[in-house]
C-alpha cells in the first residue's frame, strides 16, 4: 500500500535527477569549440560594448527587491494560514495580528527613512 502511494513521487524524482544529468553531459557533444575574440566581450550578441560592465546601483534596487519578497512570503503564508488554520482560536488569529504587525511596522520604518523611492 506505501509502495502504490509513493511509486509516482519516485518516478518523478529519478526523472527531476536524471533529464538535468544526461542534458548536462549531451550538452558537451552538440557544443561547438570554436572560440573568436568577440565571444568573449561583455556582450556577446554582436553589439559593441560602450562603457564599462561593473555599474554600481542603487541601494534602493536592492531595497525594493527584500520588501518585494517579504511581501510574497507574507502573501503565501497568510493564505496557507487562512486555508489550513482556519478553525482554530482566538489565539492563533492573534499570532497571525502580531505578525502582520511587526511586517507593517518594519514597511513603516523602511518608508520613513527613506531608503525606498517610489517613483
């Protein structure tokens, strides 16, 4: 019965570990070992590369980008809460408050200092 239940999980993970594995190997094969001068630019597409590669960007980007994912990660939480936990007590739905809480006070502080341009 165990055996019946996980034979397709383990199908699927020989298969995850083999296809990347032997792609990985035929790749060698089809590859062509010509190498040219301007494949070794920045830009390999046949443009002419204007400037140097290594820019610095703003702090803002990077910013931008963890409250970008705290907010997905919250996103899917809550909804895995709201699915799974829904029956349960006062208690739990004051955890989740308080999570939410402290996420809204950490958004709040990022805007007040002023790390994040909303433009």
């Amino acid at each position: 019965m165990l055996q019946d239940d996980y034979t397709g999980v383990a199908i699927f993970a020989i298969i995850a570990i083999l296809f990347p594995t032997v792609v990985f190997f035929l790749s060698r094969y089809f590859r062509t070992d010509r190498y040219d001068a301007r494949s070794r630019t920045t830009y390999e597409c046949g443009e002419v590369p204007i400037g140097d590669a290594q820019i610095q960007f703003h702090f803002q980007y990077y910013m931008y980008a963890i409250i970008f994912v705290a907010f997905d990660l919250v996103t899917v939480f809550v909804l895995m809460w709201a699915l799974v936990f829904s029956g349960l007590s006062d208690l739990a739905k004051l955890f989740m408050v308080m999570f939410l809480g402290v996420l809204l006070v950490g958004v709040t502080y990022a805007l007040k200092k002023e790390e994040i341009v909303w433009i």
